[in-house]
C-alpha cells in the first residue's frame, strides 16, 4: 500500500521525503524494525517508554516512514536528522489515533463491512456480550466476538492476550473475520482499549456502557476514578446508539454525556421507572433444575415474564442491556426468551455438575465490587453454608486485594484463600493484603473465617471436601482461564476441572 493511502483519514504534514512510497507493514515495536522490510514506524509514548527518544536508532534500522507525534518533547528539531536520512517523516497530532485509522487501512477497513457493537464496562461485559451475540447472530456462525474470554470467529476459537487487542492485532482479526463470511461484531471495549485508541476507526451501531466500579486504577492504568469513567465514556463518540445503566453509579452524567453527542440515539436500562427498558417483580426460580431469576421485563418492545437461567441480581442488568440491543435490533421476543432461558457463559457462575448436592459454581469475579455482588446475589439461593475460594492477581492493581477480603469477610461464611496468577510477585506478600480485609486478622494467625492454602488445587479440593448437602462453594477470580501464571510460567490450570476432580475424590470416599 502507498504510504499517502495509509494515512488516508490522517490529518498530517510531511516533513521530508516522499508520500508515494510502498509500504508492506506498520510497526510501533522499534525492536522488530531491523526483521521488517518497507516499514512505516510509528513513534508512541508509552506509560513507561516513549518511541521518539530513540528516533536516531529508529532511523539507523532505514524504515521507509516515520510517524511522529507533535507534541513530543524530544527531538524538537528534526532537520539534522532527517537530512542524514532517506526516510519519509510525517507529522500528526496524536500518533496513537493515527496508527489505529493506520492499521485499519491496511487491511481495507474491514469494521466498515460489520454490525459492531462495543460493550464497556467494569463489569457485566463478557456475559453482556455472549447475551447480545447470541440474540443478533441468526445464523449461528455470522459474527465475531472479541473479549476477555478471546476470539471467536463464527465457531473458531483463538486466544488473545487482552480484553481489547492492540490496534494491529485487531483490525487483523476484523479482516480475518469478514474474509470468513462474518457480518457482525460484538467486542468488550476496555477503558485502556479506549484510552490507547486500539478502537479508533470503529463506529459502533451499538456502545453499552454496563457499570461503574473502582478498578484498574494506578501505575500503567487509570491515574484516578475520573479518568478511568472518562475514558470509558469515550465509547459513545463513536456509536449510532448509546446504552446506558441508569442505575449505575454516575449513571445519570453517562446518559447525559451521551445525549449531548449529535447524531446519537440514547437509551437506559435499569429497575427504576425512567429507564427505556426496565426489569420488575425479580425473584429466584427453578427450571428444568437450573437456579436462575425470573422477572417482568417493560419496554417500547417488550412486555412480560422473562426466565434468565443465570441468577442473580446483576446478571439481571446483564440481560437488561443485552435485551435494549435487541429491542433497537428488532429481535423478536420469542428469540428473547429462549435465548435468556438457555444462554451458558464459560466461566461466569458455571455450574460444576455433582450428585453430592453441593452447588459448585466458577465465576471470573476479581475484584471487591464484583465478588461482593457475587456472594450477595448467591446467598439467596444458597440453603446451606456460603463458601468461597479465592485469590488476587498479581502485578496488577494492589487496591483489589483488600477489598476482595472485606467482601468476603461480610458476605461469605467461610473462605480459602489462595493464589490466583500471582505472575512475578510472591504469592504470600498477595495474600497478606487480602488477609488486612478480614477485620483485625492477621496473616500467621490462625482465624475461624478463613484458611490460607496457597496451592489453589489443594485449596479448591479442601473446599469441596469440607462442603455438605445444601452449602455452596464459589470459586472465583480465574473463571474462563485454563491457565496459572505464577514466576513467569504459565502451566495448565482450569477451576472446572480441578472442581470435578475434587467431587471424584470425594464422591469415592
């Protein structure tokens, strides 16, 4: 492709060289340039490394082009440089945007051949997204999906790394997706998704925004809660429809942010009388032998009794959203009902199946609001004692670690808490400050609201072993993942199965 076809959408100016060059791949890894023929580079800042302190050694590698940012603050005055150098150098504002629209260029704007739909949110969105997959892919195979529990194109599987790829990655996967036949797209858009413009380039026929919880926030991440609710309302600048939870903390100032966006249509859902669509007359119910919530759902398209085998309250606004989506779609309520009345999601409150009469469930739940929401919704469907197994991640966020444990000090009867991919820091220090969330425990102390078994294995087979008829054991924090990251080493870990083992061991004793 021709770099003046590359930059097409890009507001830019040429410092030097020629527009008219071939250019066969875009780089923003200076470390790959010296593997890459006819390259464009773009110049990042990154939270840790900015690309244009190096842009002497990014010259010396000979890309063909240069992108650069105009508000760097290192090489001002490029012209001694540049005149050493036969590449082209481009000028832009923000060279984030700009390698995103880049990326899409180059694989021929795939989004604009696809239906897509973007959900954010701090929780809600995987389940958010299997729900609205599901109601808006007739066929069964038309659509891709792209979310923390990875790639999904049509019935194909392909694991990714991150909630939201990276710009290249994506708009790879995009053009993968529609070469396959696909028409539409569901994607979970995080808040970095958002700040890093991984997005940029995508209009969303539908932009969900799902809850408001404190997370990602410190070094690499969110510097406080105003960015991170800032940056997720960067969603609606590039939507038709805008969905919002009204319940939601901020909820209100979401909505009316929305609505001050010309040429966006804005809806709400919630419990409460002004929400566009609305859920009333919840209660827990039983069918076919699945625990889940019935309720009475109101809205311009849909009125009556709905069945969502999921339970708890806050997959309630999980259907809620989804169903705002197929209202606008025109997704008849028949297919609504069958789809909220059958709809599994790998990892989020998957039951593990036993004859002991015990409920066992996994859930992806990894942090204080979402376990909190977890145990409180669980109790009412819980007869006997409530349990939970759970850890916290390592080299991410330390300010989840203490609330996991109040939330699990208040909610639940009894925990084990474990390790849950403690990557490169030491398990025991992780656990430690979870421990702080237990009032007035300490960690070498022993406590009758808890045990530390740091082997999650041994910790999920203690739980189940120690569990009767009527009590139910959660176990949370890696849901989906079928790996254990701990010293750098990934090794195949998957709670489902670990927990069927375990009810093995002990239906046999």
């Amino acid at each position: 492709m021709k770099l003046l076809d590359l930059l097409k959408g890009i507001e830019y100016k040429v410092l030097c060289g020629d527009i008219n060059k071939d250019i066969e791949v875009i780089l923003s890894d200076n470390r790959k340039l010296k593997d890459s023929n006819n390259a464009c580079f773009f110049c990042i800042k990154g939270e840790r490394f900015d690309a244009h302190s190096v842009l002497d050694k990014i010259l010396q590698d000979e890309p063909e082009a240069v992108v650069i940012d105009s508000s760097r603050k290192i090489y001002n005055d490029i012209s001694n440089l540049a005149a050493s150098s036969g590449t082209t150098i481009v000028e832009v504002t923000d060279t984030r945007y700009c390698h995103a629209i880049a990326e899409g260029n180059m694989c021929g704007n795939p989004q604009s051949k696809l239906t897509a739909v973007g959900i954010t949110g701090t929780k809600g969105k995987t389940t958010t997204a299997f729900m609205v997959r599901t109601l808006l892919d007739t066929k069964s195979d038309s659509s891709i999906m792209i979310g923390t529990n990875g790639t999904f194109i049509g019935s194909e599987s392909i694991e990714t790394a991150r909630t939201t790829p990276e710009a290249g990655d994506l708009f790879k996967l995009l053009k993968e997706g529609v070469t396959k036949g696909m028409s539409k797209l569901v994607m979970e858009v995080s808040s970095l998704g958002l700040k890093q413009s991984r997005v940029a380039g995508i209009n969303y026929e539908y932009a969900c925004f799902t809850n408001l919880y404190r997370d990602h926030i410190g070094p690499g991440e969110h510097q406080d809660m105003d960015e991170y609710f800032k940056c997720k309302l960067l969603l609606f600048n590039q939507c038709t429809n805008a969905i919002v939870n009204l319940d939601m903390d901020r909820g209100q100032e979401a909505f009316d942010y929305a609505s001050n966006i010309k040429g966006v249509n804005v809806y709400s859902y919630g419990f409460g009388e002004t929400a566009t669509v609305r859920a009333v007359n919840l209660h827990k119910e039983s069918r076919n032998n699945i625990l889940g919530t019935s309720f009475e759902i109101k809205s311009p398209w849909y009125n009556g009794e709905v069945f969502l085998d999921l339970p708890g309250e806050f997959n309630v606004y999980n259907a809620l959203c989804a169903a705002t989506v197929a209202g606008i779609a025109g997704i008849s309520f028949d297919k609504l009902k069958e789809v909220f009345s059958t709809i599994e999601i790998p990892g989020r409150v998957q039951v593990v199946p036993n004859e002991l009469g015990i409920d066992i469930r996994v859930d992806y739940a990894h942090n204080g609001a979402s376990l909190e929401a977890l145990l409180k919704s669980m109790r009412d469907y819980c007869d006997g004692n409530l349990k939970v197994v759970f850890g916290c991640g390592g080299d991410r966020s330390t300010e989840r670690r203490k609330p996991m444990g109040e939330a699990a000090c208040k909610f639940a009867d009894y925990s084990y808490v474990t390790t849950d991919n403690s990557r490169s820091e030491n398990p025991e220090d992780i656990v430690k400050m979870i421990i702080e969330g237990f009032d007035g425990a300490k960690y070498d102390v022993p406590d009758e609201r808890f045990t530390i078994i740091l082997d999650r294995q041994k910790a999920i087979e203690k739980a189940v072993m120690e569990s009767n008829r009527g009590d139910m054991v959660l176990i949370v924090g890696k849901g989906h993942e079928k790996e254990q990251v701990a010293g750098g080493v990934a090794v195949p870990f998957d709670d489902v199965q670990v927990a069927s083992d375990a009810v093995k061991l002990k239906s046999n004793i």
